[in-house]
C-alpha cells in the first residue's frame, strides 16, 4: 500500500522544501502556507515517488524529500503512470485529483547542473485539491479513477 513519507512545503518558490511532517490542504488553492498554493489551479499541490529520489542518489546526487520542491513524497506507487484525471485519497481527508504529469524546467536546477538529469520534470505529478484536510508523514495514499 502507498504512503506518505513526508510533507514539504516552502516559502518561496524554485527552492527546495522543508519537511514540515504534517500540513493543512484547502480545497482547490494548495497547502496552506506553500509558495504554490493557489497557483493557476491544476498545480496546486506536487508529488514526487521515494523511487524517483533513490534513482537520483545511485547516480551520486545527496537529495532527499523536498529537494526536487515536490510537496508530498510517497512510496509504494509510480506516481508518473497515472493517468489525468487519477483521484488520490490522502490519509482520511483529503482527496486530489491528477492534473499533470512531469513539467518543463524553464530554470535547470542544481541537480540538473550538477547530474545532467532530473527526475521531477519526468516523474514527478501535479495535483489539485478537491478536498481539503490535514495531510501527514504516515498517512496512507490511495489510487482511484474519475467516474
């Protein structure tokens, strides 16, 4: 079954992210208190896979949750197969709907100009919030299609 591993949010945006444990997602605007809540909508809240991290440290990148600025980090899913349009129901609240999947990188990070590579751009996936509640490290994540 998948989880959430960690619950990241910042200040300002093209940073990366703190680890805060827990945080609060209002319908359709974000988390509360992340520089991309109430972004234009479809990218209100960002996932990245705990896979996607390890694959960047085997090729000698020192990242962990929070550095590609993902806000929620999971393990037990390939985030990056979903289809648009995916619901995810996070822990006993919260329900997300899949509006992205991967970005273009306008700006190549440091992990970009340190490797050559990136994993967010490719595996990471955006989300918006249909139903707000508290979200923490822990919480289970489940998967379901759009009727």
């Amino acid at each position: 079954m998948a989880s959430v591993i960690a619950v990241c949010t910042s200040r300002k945006k093209g940073i990366k992210k703190q680890d805060v444990t827990e945080a609060t997602l209002k319908e359709d605007y974000g988390i509360i208190d992340d520089a991309h809540a109430g972004a234009d909508g479809h990218r209100q809240v960002s996932l990245l896979a705990m896979t996607s991290i390890d694959k960047m440290r085997r090729m000698g990148a020192d990242v962990g949750p929070g550095d590609f600025a993902e806000n929620l980090t999971v393990e037990g899913i390939e985030l990056f197969t979903l289809p648009i349009g995916t619901l995810l129901s996070v822990g006993p609240d919260v329900t997300l709907e899949v509006t992205q999947i991967g970005k273009e990188c306008h700006d190549r990070c440091a992990i970009f100009k340190q490797l050559g590579t990136c994993v967010m751009p490719l595996e990471g996936i955006f989300t918006r919030v249909l139903k707000g509640g508290r979200v923490r490290a822990g919480d289970k994540l489940m998967v379901s299609r759009k009727e």
